[in-house]
C-alpha cells in the first residue's frame, strides 16, 4: 500500500481557494438548510403542558391515583415530525455537498449545481447507517476516556465522503477504507481539525454568514485532504 501523508498548508490552501470560487453559494445553502430545519423542529404537536407534569408529580406524591390517571391523558404525546424532517433534510443536504465538492475538485463540476444532488437513494441510504456507526463507534470510544476518541474519530472521518464517491461500496467498506486511508495521518487529522475549529469560531465572530461560510471551507478542506489520503488505498 502507499504511503502518502496529509499536508495540512496545502489542504487549507486548496479549500481557501476553492471556497473563495464556490463558498458563499454554500454558504447560502447552509444557511437555508438551518432556516428550514429550525423552523420544521418547532412541528412536533402539541406543546408540551409543563404545568400537567408539576400536577402529576404532585397527584403521584399524594398517591391520587385517580387524578394521576386523568392527568395523564392530558400529557403531549406528540410525534416529533418536524425533527424527523428536518433530520432527513440535513442528510440531503451533507450528502448532495460532499458530492458537489469532490465533483469540484475532480473536474466533474465547474460551478455550485444541484446535479450534485442527483444521487440514487441507496447512496442517502447507506450514508445515513455509516454515520450512524461512526458515530456510535466514537461515542463508545468517548466512553473509554476522553483520549481514544482522538485517535479514532480521526482514522473514520472519511468514511461518509468515501460512500459518496463510491456508491456501489459496502458500508463496512467504507469504514474500513476511512481507515486505512487514514493510517499514520492521525495527528495531522487532529491539527486539521483544530484549525477547522478556529475558522469555525473566527466565522461565528464574523457575524451570522461567517459561520456558514466556515462550514464551507470546513467542507472543502476534508475533501482536499480525502483526495490526499485515498492514494493510500491503492
């Protein structure tokens, strides 16, 4: 297998670069992906009575079961539809941009198009359960201690971006490409990270369109480094 290690200086220049061309329509998309869920997490039925509950504790308390009971009946059982929704959205949109960014970078794409988000539903599909395992995988690891997440968190990330380009890969796949993709490039997926952070909070200082254009040099920066890494799998 090759051996090729990540250059941070030439990841951030790449993703300046291209976020400079391509970053302020990403930004608007970020932004109206947030507009939109925030206001579909507001859907989920009735507002809950938090008077009722107090009144429960209360009837429980005193072991009025019958007003336990009646009580009860008047508590919100809402199906919270609107996060569902908005959670859907949110995968939608992480894997249409993915998609536009390594098209961008491979030549695929020469401008900000929502062909990128012509993908077949089994890619949505088994992106969504690779998140979901990577992220049980390093909410485990967080639960050993605070340090293994470091190392593993890292050595995973490039799992969804690697689904994206390979659609017809097997989940597990994917995880284990990340992997070794990734092998020796630890702590310089660590420093990435940390200075991704940094833009993060210079973006949030810079007013409310600066956190969302961070988000989009966030966005090509790990997919500068993915096509840095994935020789590694040859």
């Amino acid at each position: 297998m090759a051996n090729y290690s990540l250059e941070i200086g030439n990841a951030l220049n790449a993703a300046w670069e291209y976020a400079k061309k391509y970053g302020l329509l990403i930004a608007v998309i970020y932004l109206l992906m947030d507009l939109l869920t925030g206001g579909l997490d507001q859907i989920s039925g009735p507002s809950v009575n938090q008077e009722a509950y107090r009144a429960l504790g209360e009837a429980i308390g005193r072991q009025d079961w019958e007003s336990v009971g009646s009580i009860a009946q008047s508590l919100n059982t809402g199906f919270p539809v609107g996060g569902i929704i908005g959670a859907i959205l949110k995968l939608i949109v992480s894997v249409g941009l993915y998609n536009l960014a390594l098209g961008l970078m491979a030549g695929r794409f020469s401008e900000v198009t929502f062909d990128a988000f012509k993908l077949p539903f089994a890619t949505y599909l088994k992106v969504f359960v690779v998140n979901l395992i990577t992220g049980i995988i390093v909410f485990v690891s967080t639960l050993c201690c605070i340090i293994p997440v470091f190392f593993v968190a890292p050595r995973i990330i490039f799992a969804p971006v690697y689904q994206v380009e390979h659609p017809e890969a097997g989940i597990f796949e994917s995880i284990s490409a990340s992997w070794n993709m990734s092998s020796g490039n630890t702590f310089s997926l660590l420093g990435l990270g940390f200075i991704i952070v940094g833009i993060a909070i210079v973006g949030f200082c810079c007013c409310c369109i600066g956190v969302y254009f961070a988000e989009a040099i966030e966005l090509f920066a790990l997919t500068a480094a993915y096509y840095q890494l994935k020789g590694n799998l040859q």
